[in-house]
C-alpha cells in the first residue's frame, strides 16, 4: 500500500467518525424536549422560595434542625505563646552559651598583636597605614593566614 491509499483510508475513517458525531445527540436543547419533559422542568424551577420563617416553623415541626456549629474557641496564651517561654535551664545555657561567644571572640581579637609592640602599631595605623601591612614585617604567614581567615585573604 502506499502512502497516498494510506493517507486516503486515514480520510475516510475521519470522515466516518466525523459524521457519527454529528448523528449522535451529544447536548439536548430546550427545543429538543417534550412537552412533559419541558413541563417537569419549568414546575421544578417555578416553586416559589420558602420564607425564612417559613424554614424555621417547618425545621421545629420535623425536627429535622440545620447543624448549627459551635464556635471554634479561642487559643489561650500558653496555646499561642507557649514555644516562646523558656525555662530557667534553658535561659542559664543561653547565657553560658553567649558569655563563651564573647569570651573566644575577644582572644580571637587580642591574640594575634600580644606579642608585637601595641603603641607602634597604634601610631602607624593611625597615620593611614593598614594593620596587615604593619603586621607583615612582625607576623609569618601561617600567623598572617590565621589573623585573617575570616575575610578570606
């Protein structure tokens, strides 16, 4: 077969199917219906709406009452804030914890110019000059590494 005959029956078949389709009655209109049919319908849709009061006397004589809610109470304090109170263990470790921060952070800080001449340094840096240039000539580089590892040079 070639691929014309074969392009030709793919038509066809389209064609077939396209046309049951049609013959088929996929959505049914208004003016479709019978006239019981479209009687039923407009009865369903013309009963008049029920009152409030209506409902209410018709729920109280059946019994049949709308589920009513009860009202979702409200969170206490200990519910909402309760993760943000800490015990007194808690705040003695915080406290400890932030003391030794501090502490290692001032040694960090004093630790590479004890042993060098503090007012030397002083002078110079105050006339402009960085510390890691002063420091170069009284530091080795693994010192040097160290002191300013936490700005990555």
């Amino acid at each position: 077969m070639s691929k014309i005959d074969e392009l030709i029956k793919t038509l066809g078949e389209y064609k077939e199917a396209l046309q049951k389709a049609k013959n088929k009655a996929s959505v049914r209109t208004f003016a479709d219906m019978s006239e019981e049919e479209k009687a039923a319908i407009k009865a369903k849709y013309e009963q008049p709406l029920k009152r409030g009061i209506d409902v209410v006397k018709e729920a109280l004589t059946t019994g049949h009452l709308p589920a009513i809610n009860k009202a979702i109470p409200q969170p206490s304090d200990q519910q909402m804030f309760g993760h943000l109170v800490k015990t007194e263990a808690e705040i003695k470790a915080a406290q400890e914890h932030y003391e030794n921060r501090m502490q290692k952070t001032v040694e960090a800080l004093e630790k590479p110019i004890d042993h060098l001449n503090k007012s030397e340094i002083v002078l110079n840096w105050g006339y402009g000059k960085s510390f890691n240039s002063l420091l170069k000539e009284k530091l080795s580089d693994k010192e040097m590494a160290e002191r300013n590892s936490h700005i990555g040079e």
